[in-house]
C-alpha cells in the first residue's frame, strides 16, 4: 500500500493523464496509434484476475497494445473490519495510467457512477457504497482516507464512458435498453461535462451504464447511432466468462473465475465471428 501522501499524487497526476488522453473527445476516448486492444470484463475489485491480464498486455513491449479496464470497484474482498478493498485496483489503474499514460484506459461501470452520485448500491443487504468508503479509510487512515475518497470520485467523474477502436469496436459498460434508445442522444457522450439529466435514469450516462438488454435489434440500432459494427460490453454477469447474445455483440466478465477478455487487433476489419475467436479466459 502506497503512503497515503504519495497516493494523493498519483491520482492528481492520473486525473489530468485521463482528461489529456489523446483522442479524448468529450467523455468518448477514440484510439490513437493503437495495434491491438486487451480489454478486460467488470473486474470488481479481483486483483489476481487483473494480473494476468496486465502480464498478457505487456505493455512495455508492445508500445501499439492499449490496455482497457473496467468497472473496478464494489468487489468482494474484505479488510479485517469489514470494508472494501477495491480501492486497491484503482491505485493500481493510478499507477499504470502514470507509467503507461497513452495505453492504459479505465471506464466506469453503475457502480462508479453510484459511487459517485451516491445511489447506494444494496447486495444481500450489504450497501456497497458504504462498505467502499469503509474500505478507503481503513486502508489509509481518518486523516487521508476522507481526501484519498474525494480523488477516486473526481476520477470516476472524469474517465470516458465509451472506447471507440481504429476498427469500429465499441467498448462501453453495457446498452442503453430498447425503449431508450429511440430518443437516445449520443452526442452527450461527447460533451465534457455532465448535465444532471445526464446521470438520472434515462439519461445518456445512465443510460449507457445500466441497461441490460442483449437483443440483437437493440445492438444494431446503437451501433447505427454510433457509427460502428462491433460492441464489447460488461455489466451482465456470466458463468463462463463471456457471452455472445447476439451477431454484434461480447459480453465479458472479469469478476470471478473463469473470467473471459479479449485480446483484439485493432488495424483490420473483424467480423463478429473473428472478434469471438479473439476471446480469452481465466480458468
């Protein structure tokens, strides 16, 4: 665990590296100088999961990869006194986001975006979001704790929503629902802050972090409204690791094992049967 003063310095720094990426545009993060992608599921606080993948991107010896993580916090692995400790995978993404500032991206899931709305998120009647803040305090102390959980909500706010590759994948938390998407305006993605409507049910950011539909009717109307041929999504748990719940469509899932992430070239058309084949899993 890094001391809490240092940690303070990292985010800072990892906060204006995620605002400065090149190819940021509004809350939309189009690749730039990208080969392949490793993009990984929900990964919820699994720190071992999280390895492997950052072993299998190499990052230093592929300066063309980009790494991209996913929803990283309210996982289930505990403190001695009960709080969360996945606050660890985000002084994880700092770290990297410092050393690695052009490859490694993060997008938030519902659960950042509770977080930092301050929805409480309730499982088997344990409310995450408490238990999340427990955590940051138990692990840095009543003095930094406070200002060490003010930094994580300044960077859930400030990372891009939607990943956009060279190739027309799309990467983002999940799918607006069908009976959004006919009024769904796109173009708040691409605004460089949030309305309030933006984050309320219904909204473009809510919107596109909490839906849950998989058909393949809904896919292709996001698509057409984005421009693009492929989704890679998360937010939907699955068994094996992933899921392919339509033609246009993967749904990874990084929070337990087997975990499924894609290891994806990005500099050549992929049909969705190509973009299957590049999947991976942790067993």
């Amino acid at each position: 665990m890094p001391a809490p003063d240092r940690m303070l310095i990292h985010l800072r720094q990892a906060i204006a590296l995620v605002r400065a990426t090149p190819g940021r545009r509004g809350h939309i993060l189009q690749l730039p100088d990208c080969s392949e992608a490793l993009v990984a599921g929900d990964l919820h606080g699994h720190i071992p999961n999280f390895q492997v993948m950052l072993r299998e991107a190499d990052l230093a010896s592929h300066p063309r990869r980009h790494l991209i993580l996913q929803e990283l916090i309210h996982g289930k692995f505990r403190y001695p006194q009960g709080g969360d400790k996945s606050h660890q995978l985000v002084d994880l993404f700092a770290a990297l986001k410092n050393q690695f500032p052009r490859q490694v991206h993060y997008i938030p899931g519902n659960h950042e975006l509770a977080q930092w709305t301050n929805r409480p998120v309730i499982k088997a009647d344990e409310n995450l979001n408490a238990l999340f803040q427990e955590g940051v305090t138990e692990a840095y102390g009543k003095e930094y704790g406070p200002r060490i959980y003010a930094i994580y909500l300044e960077l859930f706010q400030s990372l891009p929503v939607l990943v956009r590759t060279p190739n027309r994948v799309v990467i983002c938390h999940s799918i607006p629902g069908g009976t959004v998407l006919p009024t769904y305006n796109s173009a708040r993605l691409e605004t460089d802050s949030y309305e309030p409507a933006d984050l309320q049910p219904g909204g473009a950011i809510h919107a596109l972090l909490w839906g849950r539909d998989k058909s393949a009717a809904t896919a292709e109307t996001f698509l057409e409204k984005l421009n693009a041929d492929l989704i890679v999504s998360g937010h939907i748990a699955c068994e094996t690791g992933f899921d392919a719940p339509n033609h246009r469509q993967i749904i990874i899932d990084c929070a337990e094992c087997p975990a499924g992430y894609l290891l994806i070239p990005t500099d050549r058309p992929l049909t969705h049967q190509e973009l299957v084949g590049c999947l991976r899993t942790i067993p």
